[in-house]
C-alpha cells in the first residue's frame, strides 16, 4: 500500500511538474510567437511605408525636373497654368510653389501675393540642395501648416494624407530624415507618422532589425534612392495589452501537450528559410514588383520604350539583385514563372502607354525555358484578346545563351515573330552568336553588351569591335539598341552613326516605377 502510495504520489508529481512545464511553455512561447508576429509586422509595414515614400520621391522629382525646366517667366499666367497642372497630376501634392531668390513669389492655389514671402531656415538641408520644412505655416492659407520641400526655384506642399492610408495601431510610424544626412540638424527631423509630429531617437534610424530601446521597440527601413528613412514603433506594455487574450489561450492549452508543442514551435521558429522558398512564396503572392528602364531613340531623346526588370524584397528586408533572383529560379526551375509574371504585371502597369501609343514597345526578357513553355503563348493569347494592345508593343529579348539550342531558338523566335512580336539578342558579342547564326535565327535587332559601350572613346580593343558590330546589322537590317549608356559622349558616338539607333543606361534614366515612367513620358511629349 505504501509504495502504491509513494507512486501514486511520484506519478502526481510528475503529473504537476508536466503541467507546470506545459504552462510555462504556452508562456515562454505565446510571448515569443506574439513578439515574432509584431516584429514581422513591424518589418512589413516599415517597408510597405518605404515603398510609399518612394513613390512620394519619384512624383516629387517629377515635379521638380518639370518646374525647374520651365522656360515661361516666373508666376507669368504660363507659368501659373503650369504649376496648376502639375499640382493637379500630383497624388500626393497639395501645392506647387515658383520661388524667387529664397522667397514665396507664387503657387498653384494661391496664386501671387502681393509681395514675396522669405522663407525662413529649413529643418533639413541636403547635400542635393533640396530643402525640407517641417510642420512650415502656409501663411496664404490662413496659418495652415504642412510639410514643404524646396529645390531650385520649386516647391512643394506635401499633402497630409499622403500615408494617411497606413493606420495599424498600436503598431505607430514616423517618416524622417536621419540626423547623419541633414547640415546642422540637432536631432533626426520627421516629416509625417502616425501618431503627429514627433521625434525619434536618432539610433532607431539605423535599426534594421527589431531592437528594443528603453520601453518601445524599433524597426527601420531606409531608402536607396532617397535619404529618407521609416521607422516602426511599438510600446512594450503595449504588445502585452493588445494581446493579453491570446496570451492567456496560449497558456491555457499549454498542460501536457505544452512541451510537445513548444518544441515544434521552436524547431519551425528556428528553421531557415531558404531564398529559393522565399523567392516561391513571393511568386505565388504577387509579392514582386516590376521596374521599367527607359529605352530611347538616340537621335531624337525620345523615349519609345521600356525594359521591364523583376525586382525583389525578401523576408528580411534584403533588395535583391536581378541576376540572383534568376540564378536562384533558374537552378530551381521556375524562371518561367518569373517571366509570366513580369510579362502580367507589366502590361497591367503599363496598359494606359502601350494603348494609347502602337509605336511603343515594352521589352520583356525570356530565359532558355520560356521558349518551350507553351504556358507563355497561352498567357500572350490570353492578354492580348479583345486588348488595345497590339503584338508590335511587346518585345521579347534572349540572352545568346537561351540560343545555345539551335533548333530550339529558331522554333520559338519564327512563333513570337509570326504573331508579330519583336525578338532582340540580348548582351550581343558576349556568347555564341555570329554572322551565320544571326542569319539563321532570323531575329528583328541585337542589343549591344555594356562591355563594348564602355570604351567608347579610348584605344580598348573591345572599342574597335563595336564597328564591326554596327556593320553585321547595317548588312543584316537588324535594329540596334545599345545597353549601358553613362555617358553623353557614348550616345553621340551612336546617333551619328545613325540616329535612328536605340539606347538604354542611367544616362537616359534608371529602373523606375510604372508612375514614374508615366510621369517621364508626359514630361518628354510637352
């Protein structure tokens, strides 16, 4: 009876223990999976606000390079219909202002004072000349305050609901340019947030992953482009408040099968996740994007068209570069969903220019699987039925090694072509194509590799290859567009060999967003 007692009462015991193991284990791991789920929509909100910003960058910068090139007198009637029609095209400007020696001298909505207005010191100055004012009176609107940027001889009102559309408490955001990026700056200055005007300490502008500083806790997402950082933001005693019935579910369905469900929980916690996951995840959610490089006629600056490029963000934040993205779905067998993508999204960005505009053509590029994925033809079909768009606006570059297959190549160059698409070579003189195997192909143009374009101007070897180049496509009939044009003196060498020549490079313009593009266009047909 006394040792069916002591193991009855050890049996009790280790019962209890595993009670008190299973609770403090719904514990230990309610509070990590609740802190987990917070930093990832800390880190998904910071950058979904950072692309928000972006897009405000690239319409301010639109807006400035349109205003500053005005040719029209300053706050002449012209001048004042221009301001208005910018202000009017802007989706997050209240206001575009003419400025005249560091004063108010008109805008859009208020049109001309009396007499110029000085504006006084600016919260931020950057080393570009662009100038911010924070919470700035609009003295023309009755003590209205707002935020202004300057450059030049421009301003402009940003408008207050510009990340008005981004409310998720208790999770808080604040928009602002680090202490590092401004001149004389005392502290990191803020442009927007969620919660007001307010400031951050400077440190939390650096923090790329989740820190906590004294009772928040801080996540940041800057800009590449723009010195402009976003910044997350939580109170510790908050994540407890907003979760305390979880919390307490957590450790209720803890008991026995705590410990076994802590250690599947930790082991799925700290398991990687492999890019090559990631990238699918990101496929199959849409969660890619698609920049544009401008591509011009060399004569003219006209821009007749675009390269649309896949851009990517992984789970940790990381821009990914191109070349990675395909090598990673290339070695997994899925580039060709990359492609359908880019090809989807493209032409739902771009459906308003592609329209509106037969001549211009939007290139897109096929990796060696695209040309025999019958998917890609049925997606062609599907998106080009009872469309505006016509096969003349797509262009589809092959790399010379997606040629490599002879029989293969030539199959699927004749199918886009007899559907009256445009087919190029892509990085022209780096692979396996010559005279002969051009002339079999039977493609429309040859894009000229970068490597050739940078020793335009010196005695380089590869320099006096790019005649010859020129002469295999003069004898072909083939159409040129030159990659990786820096320097003007490189599109000059071009144009005078023919100004019917195309070109592409960050002379003409970088990647950029669908908007932007939009923008660049108008701009260039005013």
């Amino acid at each position: 009876m006394k040792v069916r007692n002591r193991y009855r009462f050890g049996r009790q015991w280790l019962a209890l223990a595993a009670v008190v193991l299973g609770l403090l284990a719904g514990y230990v791991i309610g509070w990590v999976s609740i802190l987990h789920g917070v930093k990832s929509r800390m880190r998904d909100f910071a950058h979904e606000i950072e692309q928000r910003n972006e897009e405000v960058g690239d319409e301010i910068g639109v807006t400035f390079a349109q205003a500053n090139a005005s040719t029209f007198a300053p706050c002449s009637p012209e001048d004042l219909a221009l301001l208005r029609r910018l202000t009017f095209a802007a989706r997050f400007l209240k206001d575009v202002a003419r400025l005249q020696d560091g004063a108010f001298a008109c805008s859009a909505t208020a049109g001309k004072p009396a007499a110029p207005m000085p504006l006084l010191k600016p919260d931020v100055m950057l080393p570009s000349g662009v100038n911010m004012y924070q919470s700035y009176e609009l003295k023309v609107q009755g003590g209205v305050r707002a935020d202004v940027i300057t450059y030049r001889n421009t301003d402009v009102v940003l408008s207050p609901d510009a990340f008005s559309e981004f409310p998720q408490e208790p999770i808080h955001f604040a928009v602002g340019v680090p202490e590092r990026t401004g001149k004389g700056a005392g502290s990191s200055v803020l442009i927007t947030g969620s919660t007001g005007k307010m400031r951050v300490p400077a440190e939390a502008f650096g923090i790329k992953t989740s820190k906590r500083v004294g009772d928040m806790l801080y996540r940041a997402a800057c800009s590449t482009r723009y010195p402009v950082c976003v910044v997350t933001m939580i109170q510790i005693q908050q994540i407890w408040r907003s979760n305390r019935s979880l919390m307490f579910g957590y450790i209720a369905t803890g008991g026995a099968a705590g410990l076994a469900c802590a250690s599947a929980l930790l082991m799925a916690g700290q398991k990687r996740r492999s890019h090559t996951n990631q990238l699918k995840r990101a496929i199959l959610m849409g969660k890619l994007s698609v920049a544009y490089q401008p591509i011009v006629e060399l004569g003219s600056h006209r821009i007749v068209g675009a390269e649309a490029l896949a851009r990517w963000t992984d789970e940790e934040g990381d821009s990914i570069r191109p070349e990675t993205i395909l090598a990673l779905a290339e070695a997994e067998g899925f580039v060709s969903e990359i492609t359908r993508f880019v090809l989807t999204r493209s032409l739902d960005e771009l459906r308003t220019i592609l329209a509106a505009d037969p001549d211009f053509r939007l290139s897109i590029n096929l990796a060696p699987s695209d040309l025999t994925d019958p998917r890609l033809l049925l997606l062609l079909d599907e998106k080009l039925r009872d469309s505006p768009i016509t096969p003349g606006n797509l262009a589809f570059e092959l790399t010379e090694r997606a040629t490599s297959q002879r029989e293969v190549a030539i199959a699927a160059i004749r199918r886009l072509r007899e559907r009256g698409h445009v087919v190029l070579i892509d990085d022209f003189g780096t692979g396996y194509s010559n005279l002969a195997y051009l002339t079999e192909l039977g493609v429309d143009g040859i894009k000229i590799n970068r490597s050739f374009i940078a020793t335009i101007g010196t005695d380089s070897v590869t320099a006096s290859i790019v005649p010859q180049i020129l002469g295999v496509a003069k004898a072909l009939s083939l159409e040129i567009v030159v990659q990786g044009i820096e320097r003007e003196e490189q599109a000059t060498y071009f144009s005078a060999e023919n100004p019917r020549i195309l070109g592409q490079g960050w002379f003409f313009g970088m990647p950029i967003p669908a908007r932007s593009l939009m923008y660049l266009c108008a701009e260039k047909t005013e």
